[in-house]
C-alpha cells in the first residue's frame, strides 16, 4: 500500500535557559498554584450556604464566586464572562500576537509540565533521541516507566482538582482517600486522567496543529502593528558556519547553529517567516541570545517586533541610515474596538450584578380557564407563582395588584391552603397559587403588576402580567 504522507518525526525540544523560558517557568508555577490550589480558598457566606470559594453547585442549581452567587435564572451573566473571555483573547492577540499559546494555554502549561519529567527522568534532547532509537533494555524500560508513572499521577492529580470544582474539596478529599466516591466521580477522575496523559504526554505540538482552531484564524487578528516573534534578516543574511576568529566581513550574524529550531516546541524554523504553528513562546529568543553572547555580537537577532518596525528599520539600512528605534502602537483601531466592547460588557455584568434583586418573582396566568364568573357577578382569575429567595435567610412576603381594584386576593400555599403571607425558605423557590377577585370592568385583557413587598426589608419585587374579563 503506497504511503502518501510522510510520518511526522518527533520533537525532542533542548533544554534552554533565558529571559522568557523564566517567564514561561513563572506563568506555568502560578497558573498551575491556581488551578490545584482555588477549590481550597473558603468563603463564609453564612449558614446553610456552602463555604467554597469557587464552586459549582449542581444539586442546589448555583454557581458561587466568592461573593457572587449565580442562579440558572442569571444564565446571561455566564454569557457575558464568556463573551469577555473571547473578546479578551482576541484584544491580547491585535496587541501581543499568540501570547496565550505560549505562556497560558492549559495546552501548553500541561506539555511544559510533561517535558520536563521527561527531561529529568530521560535526560536532555540527545539523551531522549538515543533512548528512543536504541533497543528495549532495563534502563530504557525502567526510565520510560517512571516517566508514565510520574504522567499519570500528574493526569489523575488534575483530574481530581478538576472534580473538586463541582464538589465539597475537603469532603471529596476524604472520600478520595478512602475509595469511596460516587461513580460519576470516579468517571470524570479517570477521563479526565486519560485525556491530560495523552494530549501533554503524546499529542502535544499535535493539538495546537490539528485540533485547535485558534492557530488557523488568529491572522485574522493581527495587523502590521502585533507584536510577534522576528528574525532580522537584513542581520542574519546571509547566514553560514563561523569559527573563532573568523571575519564577520561580508556575511551575517546568524551561524546556522539551529539552535532556535531545536528548541522550539513546535519544531519550526523562525528564520522562514511567521508560521501559523509559532506560538510566541520566546524560547528561540533566548537560545539565539545565549549563541550571540559567546560568539560576541548583540543581541536580539531573532526578537519580539511588529512588521512595521521591521520595514521601517530594513528600509533604513538600505538608504545607509542610523535605523529608528522601534516602537509599540498600543491604541489602534482594532484595539479600540476591542477595549470598547470588553468595557461595555464588563459594565453591564457590573451593573446587573450590583443593582439585581434579591427576590425574583415569575406570575404565570392560568389559561384553563382563563376566568372563572362567581355567583355573586365577580371575576376571578388564577396564577401560578413562583417566587425566588436569594438571600440566605427565610422570608416571608405580602402580595398586591396594581392595575385593578381588587376585592380579595387569596393565596394558597402547596395543597391549596391558604395562607395569610407567602413563607419562602431561604436559597428556595416557593410555589404559590393566587386567586385574585374582582367587580366586573370593562372587557378583555387588563395589564396588572404583581408587587411581593418583603416583610422584613421592605423591598419590592414586581411582575408584569393581565386580568381576563368577559
């Protein structure tokens, strides 16, 4: 059977040490602390109420973040963060090119994570390459066995952190040490195990290639003014071996060392341009600079640059001028918008989140039948109300109609009793049954406004809805 396609050879990236494989190493131990370490924040929010910071509470239908408590009724504010987080990447992306990729993506946190267990248990990029080409031995299979050990209990460690989100932490934890977990538990644990071993252990450049649609429409975002990862190839051109003392008279800086491209994640040469596969991580930066240093030129030969700083300082060079010092253009029309809309649905969620109440109220009038004609000549229609008690204190409320002048209002607790106030449990819906009574006026549908007046605070909650009369 022909071959049609060639097999993809493995990375083995070098180990690098520098400015931005510091950064990476920082954002990877913060992010990582944040992850494992957020289901154990505790929050007092009161009695009765759960006391996780952040947690995601699918029995009681809530979210809680710190003190923001949402409710399925406040769908649109997860819309929101949502559509903040998408335009937040696309912001960072017209500024600072893939930024995300190569410092924040659980993608790559994960696979920096896997490669250095690989690296400290197999050795560096040499010693990985002759382990894997050489023959089965004791030491080979006992190195690649530590290694898929250490990879599994990473896997089985972030999937448990990952059901801590959804779950009381401390007492997940206890259940965790004794076995004894629901198997749904069990079921998220081992896939989510499985899933971060293979995609950091095996996939890894792999994701970021074939599977996330980020790298392929990320163009769409950038502009001559982004910041991404340059080669100087007015410097570097043309490039060749160089030895000790030889003249740099007539070629360029760049020794075709490769070592930019063997350390590289993603396996690409920088000298060829932007690559959809670069993911801005620096780390060709800082093996460049490490290579200029001992062959005694400057550095930056392949640095962070916009395209527009690079024709202006090519263009420079040519006409034998000093080349401008580069700048960044941080407010651009693109950026503008970005900002724009981030603020604006930023100060809607603020704004619905600090003015929203703590009770909501829904009226659902009954339709079978629409009216029901007394003895006595009155009109009475039926509703169905459901009545949501934010706080974490049981309430009791009082009812009006506004709209009408109603003779009686009866309310009806769960088997038709009646009540004199609607009693709602803290952190519960009441459902309730309202017969409202009236002297027949005019015909058709009347626009009415149910009004819930807490007894304790005062405060109102209101409901638009409509009287039938014949």
């Amino acid at each position: 059977m022909a071959q049609l396609f060639e097999k993809a050879e493995k990375i083995y990236p070098r180990r690098v040490s520098g400015t931005f494989r510091n950064l990476k190493w920082a954002a990877m131990i913060v992010l990582l602390g944040i992850y494992y370490g957020a289901p154990w924040l505790r929050y007092d929010r009161g009695p009765h109420v759960p006391n996780q910071a952040i947690f995601v509470d699918l029995a009681g239908q809530r979210g809680y973040f710190f003190g923001i408590e949402i409710w399925p009724q406040e769908v649109y504010l997860l819309v929101g963060l949502l559509i903040l987080a998408a335009i937040g990447l696309f912001f960072a992306t017209s500024l600072l090119g893939r930024a995300w990729c190569g410092y924040a993506c659980p993608q790559t946190v994960w696979t920096d994570l896997f490669v250095w267990v690989e690296r400290f248990v197999q050795g560096d990029r040499n010693a990985r390459k002759r382990l894997d080409d050489g023959p089965w031995t004791l030491e080979k299979i006992g190195k690649k066995t530590l290694t898929h050990a250490i990879w599994l209990v990473i896997g089985a460690l972030t999937g448990g952190a990952w059901v801590f989100y959804f779950n009381d932490a401390p007492t997940l934890a206890e259940g965790l040490v004794h076995l004894d977990l629901p198997a749904s538990v069990w079921s998220w644990i081992v896939a989510l195990t499985l899933s971060t071993y293979f995609m950091a252990g095996f996939a890894r450049e792999n994701i970021c290639k074939y599977v996330c649609p980020y790298a392929r429409f990320q163009s769409a975002m950038f502009d001559r003014d982004t910041l991404i990862i340059s080669y100087a190839h007015e410097r570097g051109e043309p490039r060749g071996k160089h030895k000790r003392g030889d003249s740099w008279e007539g070629r360029g800086h760049c020794i075709d060392c490769d070592s930019c491209v063997v350390v590289c994640p993603m396996g690409i040469d920088i000298r060829n341009g932007l690559q959809f596969d670069c993911i801005s991580c620096g780390l060709c930066i800082d093996a460049c600079n490490t290579v200029m240093e001992k062959v005694m030129l400057p550095r930056g030969l392949i640095h962070y640059d916009t395209e527009n700083n690079q024709e202006q300082r090519f263009g420079a060079l040519r006409a034998g001028q000093l080349p401008p010092k580069g700048r960044m253009r941080w407010i651009r029309p693109r950026t503008v918008f970005y900002a724009a809309i981030m603020s604006l649905v930023g100060a809607l969620m603020l704004g619905a989140i600090l003015l929203r109440s703590e009770t909501d109220v829904n009226v659902i009038h009954n339709r079978s039948p629409q009216y029901v004609r007394l003895s006595s000549g009155d009109i009475r229609n039926n509703y169905q109300l459901k009545v949501l008690n934010k706080t974490h204190f049981d309430r009791s409320y009082d009812i009006a109609v506004d709209g009408l002048r109603p003779k009686n209002i009866e309310m009806l607790a769960a088997g038709d009793v009646k009540v004199s106030a609607m009693a709602v449990p803290a952190n519960t819906v009441g459902e309730f049954r309202v017969q409202v009574i009236t002297a027949p006026v005019g015909a058709g549908r009347t626009p009415v406004t149910f009004r819930l007046i807490d007894r304790s605070t005062g405060k109102v909650a209101k409901h638009a809805s409509y009287f039938v009369q014949p």
